[in-house]
C-alpha cells in the first residue's frame, strides 16, 4: 500500500475541499522595505492540483506601513480574500506562506514583469502555478443561456421574515405578466453559501431555471440563503434544519401573494435542496409537489464515501488506494459522531493518522499534524448534521407527487446509490405519484458533460441541459396547469 499516494490526496482534499475554512485568521507579514512596484497588483491563473482545476487570483498590495499584504482568490470554489500569512518578494523572487494549512508558493518574476512562474507545495506534493499578470478571463466565460434583459415577465426584489430566527430573506419573485393565478416553485440551493442564482464555477443554474420555467408559465421564487447576498443571519452556524425553517417561510411568502396559486407551490431542490425539499414536505400541508435534482437519499457519510471514490477514480488513482482511504475516513467520521469536545476530538484524529500513515521526515510530519490540529473546526454544525442525517426518514413521509432525477455521470451524489434508495422510501410512503430518472451524459450540474468530474464544471458553457429544464418544466404544468384545465 503506498501510503505516500493516501498523504498527497489528503493533501490534495485540503487544499480543494475544505482548506478555505481555515484561512480566516489574522494576517502576518513578515519582510523587508524595498521596492515592490514590480509585483503589485492582480496576477491570475490555474493551479490543475489533480482532483479539479482551481482558478486563482493573487492580489498584492502594499499596507499602512508600507509592508507586502496579499490575499488569495479560489474563483472555482467560490472562496474570496483568502489571507496570505506571510509574503516576501527579494530579487525578482516571489514568496508567500499560508501557515495553517501548510500551503507554500515559490515563484519567479519574468523579466518583463508579466508573469510570476512557480510551484505550489502541500505536505510533499507540488503542483506548478503561473500567474499572469492582471485580471485574466480563464476558461470558458461564454454562458449562452443566462437571460438578457427585458424579460417577458415580471422580476422583483423581495424580502421576507423568519421571526423565529430573527433573519430577513432576500430574493428575486419572477412571475408571468398576465392578470391569472400560477403555480409557483421555490428553489433550494445545494450545500455552501450560495446566493439566489446559486452561483458555481462562473455559472448562474437558477437564474437559468427560473427565466425558463417563469416563461413556461410558472413563478419562482429564489433566495439567498441566511448569511448571504442581502439575506441576514449566520450561514456558519446553521444546519439543513434551519434552512428548511428558512424555507417554510418562503412557503408562507408565496401564499400571501394574490397572483399565485396557494394550492399549486411545490418545492425544486438541487443537491442538499434534494435533502431540505423533503423534510419541508413530510411536515407542511402547504406542498404540492418535489423536484429532487441530484438530491441525496443515503446518510451524509455514505454519500461521502461514494462521492470521494468516484472522484478519486476518475483522476486515475488505484482500486487499493480508494480502498486504504475509504477505511481511513470511516476512522474519521466515527470520532465525529460521537461528537465529543473538541480537545478529545483533536487527539483521537492524531492517533489515527500516526498509526495510519508513515509520516514523513519531521518538518512535514509537522504539516500533517498542523493539518489535523485545524480539522476539527472544519466540522461545523452543517457538517455534523449531514453526516448523521438519514434522508430517507423524510421521504417515507412523501405523499406529493415526486421527480427524482440524477446524471448517470453524477460523481457527487450517485444516481444507482441514491435514486434505488428514493423509489424505496416514497414506495413504503404509499406515494402513488413518483418518478425518478438516471439521466445519460449529464453531471451533478446536470450539463452535458464527458466525464462528470468537478474539473469541467467550469469549463462547459452548458449550464443546464435544454432537456432537463423541458422534463421539469412538463412534469410541473402536468400537475398543475394542465391538471386544472383537464
């Protein structure tokens, strides 16, 4: 077993996937007066670290004291202003640190000063980085479905309360421009603090949605989550539970408006949407039907295991490897279920690893404890809720007509582990009005895609597949406007 491999994709998993968390700390600049004019500014590129393909934009400035300050954006995960610990830049050569996550770049300016040429390392593994000077367009920004303005319907900004939370949701209504009534959607956005369009990978799918269904006939209604765009509150703390609270109340809202039908409003959700639409469901008598896009039905550790596989096997790793990494994570998540304090937490985490691994030489065995030391603050509320939710409790309790509908390249959240485990709840429900469909060739975006793998995300112009937004779009008018005509 090469226990190398199972150190540089952890590392690897760090630096995508939940690295962020622990770069909101206090910066330290640590260098020596001399004349920086040559390396201020934006500088943008792609750090390809095997899992995805991030893109990157370095800002370098100068502070009150006439110091180096930098920070770091991720475009690819959405993650903005991340601090650089340290940074020095001496002899056209560029260094920088972010001490907690063990992340180092070295790389040297051209000598026409357009382009800064390194490497980035992480626990023993590098990956090369250049950064071209200002603010670059990276991949494809060509989004052939986003809507232009004038729309054939109505737009608004709204706003509305939780008052148990004490938060105010914002969000845009679109709504046909006739004088008649119309079914209305709610949509619920996936795991992360998204904003009303749920923003990823430079692409807008609920804005995509919306106008289209909005020009079927049917309003929506889409929201930033709690803690973010115009919305209040604190997205960190809360878990699926307080977003399902959250919408509820949006629920409410659209009742109370005269133009929409209070018998025909169901419920859209992609990925955790799919988990938050059916809790919502099995305790409203307000739903009138679900959508469940990517949506998970197995506990959040299983989808863990599974999402984590298919991504490693399709950069290419080895069945052992999966296989030694699978069990190491198992070990993992049984510590955070037992949801002890975080001192306990913290040890037990790096008696795994020192068992596990065969760790490196000392300065790197210090990167791999540093790593563990910030892990247990990775593990928010969200997190430990969806680790032990079982969202099939929910569907069992499902008697709205449903559609179920994954990509058959879905390596995020499995059409044959999840779609198998919805038919079987909504059956033992009694529902009589279920559909659940593996779709070919789309990914857990529902694009058209070739491998279904993160990286091409932000590399397909494709945001939503003309045939799915006609399948949801048919689904709903069947159960609701032409349902009412017949």
């Amino acid at each position: 077993m090469n226990k190398k491999r199972i150190r540089i994709i952890l590392g690897i998993m760090m630096l995508t996937n939940i690295g962020t968390a622990l770069f909101m700390h206090n910066k330290k600049h640590k260098e020596a007066s001399m004349n920086y004019s040559p390396i201020l500014g934006d500088w943008s590129g792609i750090l390809d670290v095997g899992l995805m393909k991030m893109h990157t934009v370095l800002h370098i400035q100068k502070n009150a004291e006439g110091k180096l300050s930098a920070t770091l954006d991720n475009l690819s995960v959405k993650a903005l202003g991340i601090p650089i610990d340290i940074i020095t830049f001496n002899d056209n050569q560029l260094q920088f640190e972010m001490t907690k996550t063990s992340v180092t770049f070295e790389g040297i300016l051209s000598k026409d000063e357009k382009e800064i040429s390194g490497k980035v390392t992480q626990n023993g593994q590098e990956f090369s980085l250049s950064l071209e000077k200002g603010l670059k367009a990276i991949g494809h920004t060509n989004r052939p479905q986003e809507p232009v303005a004038p729309y054939p319907y109505k737009e608004e900004l709204v706003s509305y309360e939780n008052k148990e939370a004490g938060i105010t949701l914002s969000g845009t209504l679109t709504i046909p421009s006739s004088n008649d009534t119309f079914p209305a959607v709610l949509l619920i956005a996936g795991s992360g603090p998204h904003d009303r369009d749920e923003t990823v990978f430079g692409h807008k799918p609920f804005l995509v949605l919306a106008d289209y269904l909005t020009r079927q006939g049917i309003a929506v209604l889409r929201v930033d989550k709690r803690g973010c765009g115009k919305s209040t509150g604190h997205y960190d703390t809360a878990t699926s539970q307080d977003f399902a609270e959250d919408v509820q109340t949006g629920i409410a809202y659209l009742k109370s408006l005269p133009k929409i039908n209070p018998e025909q409003i169901g419920l859209i959700g992609h990925s955790e949407g799919g988990i938050i639409a059916p809790m919502v469901a099995a305790k409203s008598q307000d739903i009138a039907f679900l959508v469940l896009a990517g949506g998970p039905a197995a506990t959040g550790d299983e989808i863990l295991y599974e999402q984590n596989a298919l991504l490693l096997q399709a950069s290419g790793e080895s069945k052992e490897t999966i296989d030694e990494l699978n069990t190491f994570q198992r070990q993992i998540f049984a510590i955070l279920k037992k949801g002890s304090d975080l001192e306990t937490t913290n040890r037990q985490l790096q008696e795994i690893t020192k068992n596990y691994l065969e760790l490196p030489q000392e300065n790197q065995k210090q990167s791999i404890i540093a790593l563990l030391n910030g892990a247990p603050k990775l593990f928010t509320p969200w997190f430990c809720y969806f680790l032990n939710f079982d969202p099939s409790t929910a569907l069992k309790q499902v008697q709205v007509p449903v559609l179920a509908i994954n990509g058959e390249l879905d390596l995020q959240v499995s059409a044959k582990q999840n779609l198998p485990i919805i038919s079987k709840a909504l059956k033992e429900a009694g529902n009589t009005d279920y559909t659940t469909l593996e779709l070919p060739k789309l990914n857990h975006l529902l694009q058209t895609c070739q491998t279904g793998h993160v990286r091409e995300y932000g590399e397909i112009e494709e945001t939503i597949s003309p045939s799915v937004l006609e399948l949801i779009s048919g689904w709903i008018l069947e159960r609701t406007v032409q349902k009412t005509s017949g």
